[in-house]
C-alpha cells in the first residue's frame, strides 16, 4: 500500500552538539536518496533540518529549487518535492529534528499541516505552511480559516496540549472543514501539539485519504497515572479494525523496546528491518516513526506511524 510519505528521517546533535548528523531514516526504494543524506550534516541555521534547529518550529519547503536545501539534485532525481522538519526540544536544548519528504502525485491525496499563532493574534491559531498534493480547493479554504483555542482539531489540540486522533472527519459538526473534507476524501486527521522555545504555540495536523494514508498505523502512547507504564490512548489502522483492542492489552515499561527508548530518553526512534525484538506485535508490525511530545521536560505522549 501506498503511503503519502515517501522518506522518513531522523537528525540528531553531533558530541560537540554543534551540528546536525544522520540519525536514522526510512527511504523505501530510494536508495540513491538515502546515500546521498547518510553522509550529510547541517550546521545550526544550514539546510532545512538546521533552519528548524534555528527558528524552534516546524518549517516547511514545498520547492526545493533555489532554497537552502542541500539535496536538491538527488530529492529531484527521486521525485521528492516537498520537506517538513520538526524540531524535537526539551527546554531550550535540541534533542533531534524529525523529517518528512513527499512528492508530487496525481493519485496521492492528503495534506500536512503547521498551525501557529504570532504576537499580532495570540489568540487564534492559522495555517503558518501546508503541504496539500492534488488537494487544491482544501487548501485555499485551509488557509483563510482561523482557529480559537478549542475549535477544530488544531485548537483541541492547543486546549489539551495533547495529540488528538479524529477518524470519519467529513461531518462539519466533528470537523470543521468537513464538506470540503468529504469532497477530497480525507477521512483521519492527527494532531501533535510541537513545543516551541520561543513562546508561541505550533500545531501539526496529518490528514489522510483511505487510498493514501499518512501511515499505514497511527498510534498515541501515553504514560499510566502512576507514570510506570505506557498504555495505548487511541489507534487507527488501514488494515485492521482490531488493532487498537489488541493495543488496549498491551503497557510497555520505561526502556522496553522502542517505545520504551523514547520514554527514556526523550529522542524519536525509527525501526524496521531488524530481527525480532522483546515484543513482535510493537517493533515488527512494519516500520516504524516514534515521535515523543514533550512539554516542560515532561514526556506528555509518544506518537507512532508505521509505515
């Protein structure tokens, strides 16, 4: 099955913390890609991963040509045209910087998003960049509306300080771009609160298509009430409605695994291609993005995609 993410990646601080290197990523069949990012590394403000470093907020470029991104000539062979980073902070200390490349496609319908408020209107949230594909008409709407803190999935999400899971989001009553939803075929949206050191609030929103999901699974992973456990708040998933009741049965210790490496240390993790672990059903099902949501220094959730 298709997915609307072509490569995932993970950047990370160097010992000397003073530049960016290659962590880990998830490339497919674009090898040449992949060997031409293993090599690479961003200085603080250089290359989209450094930008994001820099200015404590995802950054979006849906063109690459004439831009500060370092690997045009090899995104342009692969047909990648768009990247998202995401700054993962604890305080005002970088942890890592998560990407996301997507490419132009005809039959790929879906859209991510930043949400942010500025100083002009602390009080409503816009669409600071978005990726849309074909989704044209969806998003000039996106991008003339404004959400209040509590309205839509970007506000709840600001309200809660939490990531949000919506499915069947075509009726205007749960979503707030509903009909236009429909019309697109967009049915799943996923929200990630992303801290940012500066002060202001910045919001992820993924929408995906049945056709062409974000991710093939979803996940939101949060920490038990007496902090020992991480259980599975809510799930989504293509191919089997009974993923989220076999989730519902499962906790994972602090250090256990890779959901339990991000509790532990507070860094994203990518897995795939590796001999069984401590627990098939969680690091084998497919490739997997883990991203942690920290507030304060406090790990809130922990947000999986597998591809």
């Amino acid at each position: 099955m298709k997915t609307f993410i072509k490569v995932t990646e993970i950047w990370i601080p160097d010992k000397e913390r003073t530049q960016l290197e290659f962590g880990s990523g998830l490339y497919g069949a674009f090898t040449e890609f992949k060997t031409a990012s293993e090599q690479q590394r961003f200085a603080y403000n250089e290359g989209l991963p450094g930008k994001a470093w820099a200015q404590g907020h995802p950054i979006m470029l849906t063109e690459f040509e004439h831009s500060y991104f370092k690997r045009t000539a090899a995104a342009k062979k692969a047909g990648l045209t768009c990247g998202i980073a995401i700054p993962i902070f604890s305080g005002d200390f970088l942890l890592a910087v998560v990407m996301f490349l997507c490419g132009d496609d005809e039959e790929h319908a879906g859209a991510i998003e930043v949400w942010g408020n500025d100083t002009a209107n602390p009080d409503l949230l816009h669409v600071v960049d978005g990726y849309y594909g074909t989704l044209h008409h969806f998003e000039q709407l996106s991008r003339q509306i404004n959400m209040p803190r509590g309205q839509g999935i970007p506000g709840m999400v600001w309200e809660s300080g939490m990531p949000a899971l919506m499915e069947d989001i075509g009726q205007p009553d749960v979503f707030v771009r509903g009909i236009e939803a429909q019309r697109a075929g967009i049915t799943t949206c996923l929200g990630i609160p992303i801290s940012d050191h500066a002060g202001l609030t910045y919001i992820m929103t993924f929408l995906s298509a049945k056709a062409t999901p974000i991710a093939k699974r979803i996940q939101i992973w949060i920490p038990d009430p007496q902090g020992e456990r991480l259980i599975c708040q809510q799930g989504y998933s293509k191919n089997s409605n009974e993923l989220a009741q076999l989730f519902e049965t499962i906790s994972v210790n602090k250090g256990e695994g890779a959901l339990g490496r991000v509790w532990l240390t507070g860094m994203p993790v990518i897995t795939g291609g590796h001999k069984s672990g401590y627990r098939p059903e969680l690091d084998n099902l497919s490739t997997m993005l883990a991203i942690p949501v920290i507030t304060c220094g406090h790990l809130k959730a922990i947000v999986t995609f597998l591809f």
